[in-house]
C-alpha cells in the first residue's frame, strides 16, 4: 500500500497521512516553511520514497468565503505555492481536489444556509466519527476528511 497525503492549505488548515502500514497522522500546519519540508521530507523518508506517496492537495481559489485583505490573499497564495513546489521538488504525485469534490464524494452535503463555524464543527464530528482513535481538532478534520476521500479514490480498505 502507497502512502497517502492529505492537505488542508492555510494557516489554520492542516495534514493528514497514512503510511503503507496502514497508521494515520493528523497535524495542523506547521508554523514555518522550514517545518513544513521537513514535515513532507519525512512522510516521503517514512514511505521508502515519493514513488510511494500520493498526494492530494485541496485545491482553492483566490475566495475563501468572506472578503479578505490582498495581503492576507497574496499570504495564502504564497503558502499554496509553497506546498505545491515543495512536493514537485519532492517528486511526490499530487492530486488536486476542490472541497466541493471532496465533500460531495464523502456524502457530506453542503454548508448552504450554515454558518461557517456550524459547519466546520459538523466537519469535526464526521472526521471524529471516521477516526475514532485520532484527535481530531479545526485544524485537522478537513485533512482528514480529505484523506479519507484519496483513500476511497485510492480503492484503500478502510480501517
């Protein structure tokens, strides 16, 4: 079984992996671009190599739901960047997927009419509910639903 890579961009979004073992891993983003190569470096070192990784990077525009600064849009813009260059110097597969995909594959329906904090919530508890054993925090539960998308698309068992 390949490595499985699940990533929530931003600052407050996080990664989620399975390694071909079959453990899972949640994190929330680390704080640095430092950090976060290392971070990829080591899901790659712990997966014999990128040919064993595939990645699947949520794919966003430049409206994330409520008007935001150009700055804090170039900052985010700046972080995808990052992370997508990073895992082509890695060498990693990366699949991109909108949270719309995502959501709709795992039958999770829409956040029309919610509020943004009641539907992440309802995200947390959906991501609770699949990884009984992982904490799961804001941070993390979309990483996770993610990867719990790729390891559907993947044909990966659930555990």
């Amino acid at each position: 079984m390949k490595a499985i890579l699940a990533i929530d961009p931003g600052a407050s979004g996080g990664l989620a992996w399975c390694d071909p073992q079959g453990r899972f891993v949640a994190d929330s983003m680390p704080d640095t671009d430092g950090d976060l190569l290392a971070y990829l470096e080591t899901v790659v070192t712990a997966a014999d190599g990128a040919a064993n990784v595939s990645a699947y990077l949520e794919q966003v525009g430049g409206f994330i739901g409520k008007p935001q600064p150009g700055s804090a849009m170039f900052k985010f813009g700046r972080g995808y960047g990052f992370l997508l260059g990073v895992l082509m110097t890695l060498r990693v597969r990366v699949e991109l997927v909108t949270p719309q995909r995502w959501q709709k594959g795992l039958c999770l329906g829409t956040s029309n009419g919610l509020p943004k904090p009641d539907w992440k919530r309802k995200l947390k508890g959906q991501a609770e509910r699949l990884y009984p054993g992982q904490r799961v925090t804001l941070a993390t539960a979309d990483a996770l639903l993610l990867l719990e998308y790729a390891r559907r698309t993947e044909g990966a068992v659930r555990l």
